[in-house]
C-alpha cells in the first residue's frame, strides 16, 4: 500500500509538471532567415504587413548599393557624400553609426565582391505606432524568430543588428509634449516635464526645449535616441555632472513586455521592472514605447575649446601630469566636459553651467600660463547664453560617425584622481602612446552624479568616479580580418592599463562603451555579481522565453555565443526531471 501511494504522488507531480511544461512555450534555438523550414511563409508575412499598415520594410548594409551588380549609381553616390554623417545613417534602417558592425564586408571606398547582408536584418517593422510593436513582439513569439531592436545604431556591441533576425526599427516613433504640471503616483509634483517617444534623438530634444528656454540631460552626440540603451543603461553627458545621470531623471515609462502587453512602469507600478529599466541596459527587459523625464530651465554656459601640438613629447607629458594634478579643482570649480588624447594632440571641450565667467577664466589660467609654447587660445573661456548654443557650436559640429570603431573603457574612482595623479597620469601616457590608438577622457562624473540616494540599477561604481576614461581604435574597409583582431587585443591591453588605476580585479565600465571582448563583463558592466543577479531574476520574470537577447546583457550568459539557442532548453530540464523521477521510483521500489 505504501509503494502504490508513492507511485500515486510522484506521478500526479510529474503531471502537474508535464502539464505546465506544455502549456507555456520553452526557449530554444531561434528561427532564422535562411531556415526556410522556419522561416514565416510569404503570405504569413503580407498579412502581417497589412495588419500593421504597410509598416513592413526590407534592408540593406549601408554600402550595399556601392556594391551591387549592377551598381545603383544615385543610391552610392549618396552613401558616399553622407557617409560620415551620423543623422543620415540613423535614417538607414541597415546602418550602424560604426559600419564594422555590419559585418557585411561592403564598402564605398571600393567594389567588393564579398559584399553580403552580413548581420543586417533583412526585414524590419518600421514601427510608428505603440500597435506595431504589440503585434511584432506577437509574431515573434508565435513563429520563434530572432529579435533586434534598433532607433539609431548607436551601440558599440553590435546589439541592435544581428544576422537572420527580424529588426524592430523605433526610429520614426516621434511624438514628444510638455506637460506644464505633473504629478507622480506617489503625489510628488513636477514642472515641465516631458513624455519623449522612442524614436526622438537628443539634438531634437535640445532644440525643441531650448524654444521653451529648458533643457533635458542627455548626450553628447544629437543623433542617439532617448529612450533606448543610452537612458537605460545609464547615460552620461555634457550636463550630467550639474544634475545627475540622464536615468537619474525618468520618472515614468511606457512599455509593450516580451509577451506583447503594454504597461506602466514606475514607482507604483511593476516597480522592480521601473528598477531595472533604470541603469540594467537597453535591449533586456521590454521595449520602451515613452518615457516621462524631467527637465531645467537652461543654463549658461561658460565653455573653453582647446586644441593643442605639444612640441615634444616631454613637454606633452609635463602638461599632461599638471592637468590630471588640476582636474579635482577644476571639477571643484563647476567644469565637465571632453579631453581627447592623441600621440601628438591635446583636445579640450569643457563646459561649466552657471559659472563666473572671471572665475572660470582663472581656473584655467591658472592651467595654461605655464605652458605657453603649447599655444593655448586666448581668451581662454567663452560664454554663451544657452546650453544649446555649446551644444551646436562644440558638440554637434565634431559628431560624426561611420568608421570602424572598437573601444574598451574603466570608470576612474574619485579618489584615486584626487590622491594619485602621477600613476594616473603615467596610465594615460602608456595608453596615449600605443599603436594608432586614442584615449577619451570624460569628466561627466561626481558632481551630482554621486548622489547616492538614486534608487536604481545603474552601476554602483558611476556614483564613487571622477572619469569615464575610454581607449580606442578604428580601421579602414580595407583592413585584414588579423589586423582587425590585433587592434582589438590591444584596446583589451590598453584596458588593464586603465585597470591599474581603477580599482584593480574590482573596478567597473560603462556598459554602453566598453570593450566588446571583457570578459568578467557581469561584474565590470554592473558593479557586483550580487548587482546583477538581482537583474537577471527580474529579466527571467518579465522575458522568461529570452526574446530580447543581446551582446552582454543581462541574460545573455544562458545563450550561445551568437545568441540564437540557449545552452539549457526547457526541454533539457524537462528530461532531466524525468530522468530523476525514474531513478527515484527505482530505489523507492528497492527499499519497499
């Protein structure tokens, strides 16, 4: 009696199991282009088109047309002339802002006859309304397809592309108001906020809200979006040290989850997601339809523009170890801003919000006047009435794109700036001296991002850093694929110089501009395992089937490699629960 009441219980458990194993779909490998057993028929996709209206489009890499045969002449002369043009090839639904992550082997430099779709997408909703990404987001479930997500292009990871995958493009969701008087679900009142679309870009925002006489904290480059990785993961900028981080600023999203189901996110509502949105990466959790931000009435701006030839590299590294010595008092003093580190140049974009245009001119003063054969412009400090005025004069006349780009980068502690100059500045020479290689500086930290009353996911670390210090490399088209690879081991070596000074085995990376290749990414993009555990159970909640999948994100570590079959189906774990509940019963049998 006792066996068959064992045998009773494990098999109605094994059928509860079996039952709910059935009913919900299980993760496995994705459903590619070129798997015409997978693959949605033709008619399954024009009525998909017609229930989205139209909004169905094909895609090509962005130099497809300089490569086709015959050539299409018109198409490649443009490609040609917009080429670096970051706002032309956000308008591209195949172009990536850093071409190398095309991978399609297609040029406008010459005619190559490798030219392929490479990771490019093939199609894309070109999605406008909150409608067509429900419905996207429902075919994919149905037909197991790979899924990107992409507004601009600007990603150093190649996460909004990928080969064989159906592309949601948000890139014409423009729709953007102004509320005059806002109140959160927990009755807390704001001014002049803004609700911001998925497909609205900084440089719009700029000049839209400076008409108001307002300002939004976001990017350095006008042409990223608002709402997807750059906010999501965080988000640095010209402002970010008289404000905080652009996350530091959402107070309310407006989402469609991986099952198709719109919902409010924010402090009342689904409120560990309204956590995670805010700092655990673009890409991960759901696609942001809207965002709810605040905004300040415009500073002025104090700025210097500095761009310098040291005539020797001794006097290069004498300057070099004065400005990190200078830049805690400088930083004391109200500046951010940009230095940019080249073997033979030094570049400075600073901005101050709000500053004393004489003060100001001493701190720098007091910078410069010891090395006057490195030709510093004078007056060293320029004011203007509104931050976009710095923004249009400085920011977005350098922005352009359309190289081919690998970078790896270390978030520097304030304290170390402050205490040890010389081994940082030392750091810096050995990684400004390396092969065609440049280094990015970013004094877009302390400040008001250290406020560590921020309740989100954003990486611990942003609130302990001064600098967000960046190593880079690019290429020609031309260049071998060996070359390729070598460039990006040294930007992985120049990163462990960063490391020196960083904090060691614990220091961190801003998850948006990183090295591709980290490989203790977990820790290094979201400051403690402990950190990122909490993410991914919210991730394993809110996408239990990993529909949205990319390069380093939460979540990605249960993927293969390209990201198209999970390492463990449920289907593997069903077997073993199987397997389990067999040998259970066997020795059950034994003892009784």
């Amino acid at each position: 009696m006792m066996l068959n009441f064992i045998n009773y219980v494990l098999s109605f458990v094994f059928v509860v199991i079996l039952g709910q194993h059935l009913t919900r779909s299980e993760r496995r490998c994705r459903c590619l282009s070129h798997d015409k057993t997978c693959w949605p028929r033709t008619s399954v996709w024009q009525n998909f088109n017609e229930s989205i209206s139209g909004q169905l489009i094909s895609v090509q890499p962005s130099a497809a047309a300089c490569n086709l045969n015959p050539l299409n002449i018109d198409a490649c002369i443009t490609a040609k002339k917009e080429w670096t043009n970051s706002v032309w090839r956000s308008d591209q639904p195949g172009a990536m802002q850093n071409h190398n992550w095309e991978n399609s082997l297609c040029s406008i430099s010459f005619n190559s006859t490798r030219c392929n779709q490479g990771s490019v997408p093939v199609l894309a909703v070109n999605a406008t309304l909150p409608e067509h990404v429900e419905a996207t987001l429902r075919l994919v479930q149905k037909y197991n397809l790979r899924l990107v997500v992409k507004t601009t292009g600007h990603d150093f990871f190649g996460r909004s592309t990928a080969a064989g995958s159906l592309l949601l493009w948000l890139h014409h969701m423009k729709n953007h108001s102004i509320i005059s008087n806002w109140s959160s679900c927990q009755g807390e009142r704001f001014t002049n906020v803004i609700r911001v679309d998925a497909g609205v870009q900084w440089g719009e925002v700029y000049r839209w809200l400076a008409t108001y006489g307002l300002v939004a904290i976001g990017g350095a480059s006008g042409t990223v979006g608002v709402t997807g990785g750059f906010l999501q993961g965080g988000g640095h900028g010209p402002l970010t040290r008289w404000k905080g981080l652009a996350v530091d600023q959402v107070l309310e999203f407006d989402v469609v989850l991986a099952d198709g189901r719109r919902e409010t996110v924010n402090s009342c509502q689904n409120t560990d997601l309204f956590w995670a949105l805010r700092g655990g990466g673009g890409g991960t959790f759901a696609i942001v339809l809207s965002v709810i931000l605040r905004t300040y009435p415009t500073p002025s701006i104090i700025g210097s523009y500095q761009v310098v030839i040291p005539p020797t590299n001794t006097r290069y590294a004498d300057f070099l170890h004065h400005f990190v010595q200078s830049l805690p008092a400088l930083a004391d003093a109200g500046w951010a801003g940009y230095f940019y580190l080249t073997t033979k140049t030094f570049t400075l974009a600073f901005l101050a919000p709000n500053a004393d245009q004489s003060t100001a001119n001493q701190t720098l003063h007091q910078l410069f006047s010891n090395y006057s054969d490195l030709n510093f412009t004078e007056p060293y400090v320029f004011s203007l009435p509104t931050f976009l005025d710095f923004f249009i004069h400085v920011m977005d006349a350098t922005n352009t794109n359309g190289n081919n780009y690998v970078m790896g980068s270390r978030l520097l502690p304030e304290t170390i700036v402050r205490n040890q100059p010389h081994q940082v500045a030392d750091a810096f020479l050995r990684v400004k001296d390396s092969e065609q290689g440049f280094l990015v500086g970013h004094l877009t930290a302390g400040g008001k991002v250290s406020d560590t009353t921020q309740n989100n996911s954003v990486n611990p670390l942003w609130r302990t850093t001064l600098l967000h210090m960046l190593s880079a490399q690019s290429w020609p088209d031309e260049t071998s694929k060996e070359d390729q690879e070598r460039l990006a081991k040294l930007v992985t070596k120049n990163v462990e110089v960063l490391q020196t000074i960083s904090g060691g085995a614990q220091s961190g990376a801003y998850l948006n501009e990183a090295d591709p290749n980290e490989s203790d990414w977990q820790q290094k993009f979201f400051g403690t395992r402990e950190h990122y555990n909490r993410l991914k159970a919210i991730k394993d909640r809110v996408d239990p089937n990993g529909i949205f999948v990319c390069n380093k994100c939460i979540g990605s570590d249960d993927w293969s490699q390209d990201f198209n079959c999970p390492k463990t189906s449920n289907t593997n774990k069903l077997c073993l629960f199987i397997e389990l509940l067999i040998i259970t019963k066997f020795f059950l049998i034994i003892l009784f």
